[in-house]
C-alpha cells in the first residue's frame, strides 16, 4: 500500500464534518466564502501557470525536433 492509500482510507465523512465544524468555529460563517474564493483563485491561477508551462515545453520540444 502506497502512503496515498492508506491517508485516504482514514479520512471518512466524520472527519470531513469535524474539520468543517472546526472552521466554521475558528472563522465564522461570513469569513469561510472568503476563504474559498481566494482558494479558488489561487488554484485557478496555479493550473494556468501549469498550463503555460507545458505550453512553453511543448513548443521547446518542437523546436529541438525542427532543427
């Protein structure tokens, strides 16, 4: 078993609620959308910068291949 496995086989549903209820307690209703958008924009930002970097290597690749 790999270490992926075996973390993901010890988190369950309860843990997904407790670890919600504990943000929900540390930050607040108002505070938690927030959070999500600026989560969801840096994950946004993380995959373009992902995507123009394979960008970048595929047409490296090409231009090694036309030479």
């Amino acid at each position: 078993m790999n270490a992926l496995s075996i973390f993901l086989g010890i988190v369950g549903v309860p843990q997904v609620v407790l670890v919600v209820v504990i943000l929900l307690l540390l930050f607040g209703g108002k505070k938690i959308p927030e959070l999500m958008k600026g989560l969801g924009s840096g994950i946004k930002e993380f995959k373009n910068a992902a995507k123009e970097e394979e960008n970048k290597d595929s047409k490296k690749d090409d231009s090694t291949t036309k030479e």
